[in-house]
C-alpha cells in the first residue's frame, strides 16, 4: 500500500471504493463548463416588469431611483446591455425606457436637474440614466462611462 501514490489517479478511485455503474454514467449528460472569456448575454425581457413608459419618470412610488433609456439599435446600448441587467435585478431600483418618438434630446441636460415633471426634460442620447429622488431629478447622465461610474458607487 505505500507505493500506491505511483498509480494513476484514475485507478485510485476504483481501488479505493468504486465508482459509478455504466448505466449511470451514460444517462447522465455532460454539462460543458462554461468558458470564462465569454460573457452571458442578457435579454430585456428579465426586466419586463421594470419597463415604464417615457410619462411615467416622475411617477414611481419610490424615494430615490434610478431611469435608463436605450435604444434597441444602439451599439453602445447592447455593450452595456449585460451589465445594466445585471444591476437592476440584484438592486431593484432601476426602470427602464425603450426609445420612442415621446423623447426628448437636448444639448445641455444640466437644465433638468430639480425637475419634478416631465416638462422640459430631455436626455442627450442613449444610453443614459438618471437619478430621481423625493420626486426630483437629481442627475442626467449619458454614456457607458458615467454609467457604470454611477450604478457601482
């Protein structure tokens, strides 16, 4: 028994205890280990619940959360797409807005800040977030930078 360490680790087991029957071997299916460059991708449909409508902004009943726009068609929208899923259904205070004829782009979105309604507001592209609290724009954000800069803090 002491120069057993010089047999192949695949026999030890066997000489050890046994192993699995056959049958049960060949049943189970072998679940293939996912690669660690790929990423998952995510579906907008995990956050169905947590769409609104562009009228709906100021209207949850929350005191403090957050609003991001996309665009289905937007390059930067899709990089970001996994990780903005992934932050509203672990955080739960995150909505979501599809593009639409409804919203508004403007130059200088530092105008929106202290809004309480929807006039006069407007984002400078997608993607972007903003931050309502106790009903009050608080911040208007644009780009994958900003982004990730504001939901990880």
């Amino acid at each position: 028994m002491k120069h057993l360490y010089k047999l192949p680790f695949c026999v030890l087991p066997v000489l050890l205890g046994g192993c699995n029957n056959q049958t049960e071997l060949s049943t189970t299916p072998i679940k293939p280990v996912p690669s660690q460059t790929s990423e998952q991708e995510r579906s907008y449909e995990e956050v169905e619940d947590m769409k609104i409508l562009y009228s709906n902004i100021f209207g949850i009943n929350k005191y403090s959360y957050h609003v991001y726009f996309y665009s289905l068609t937007c390059s930067h929208c899709n990089n970001l797409k996994d990780f903005i899923i992934d932050k509203a259904l672990k955080r739960g205070d995150i909505y979501f807005v599809e593009a639409s004829n409804e919203i508004t782009f403007l130059k200088d979105t530092s105008v929106t800040i202290g809004l309480t309604t929807i006039e006069g507001f407007g984002i400078s592209g997608y993607p972007s977030i903003i931050k309502i609290e106790d009903y009050t724009l608080t911040k208007n954000l644009a780009g994958i930078p900003l982004i990730k800069s504001e939901l990880t803090n």
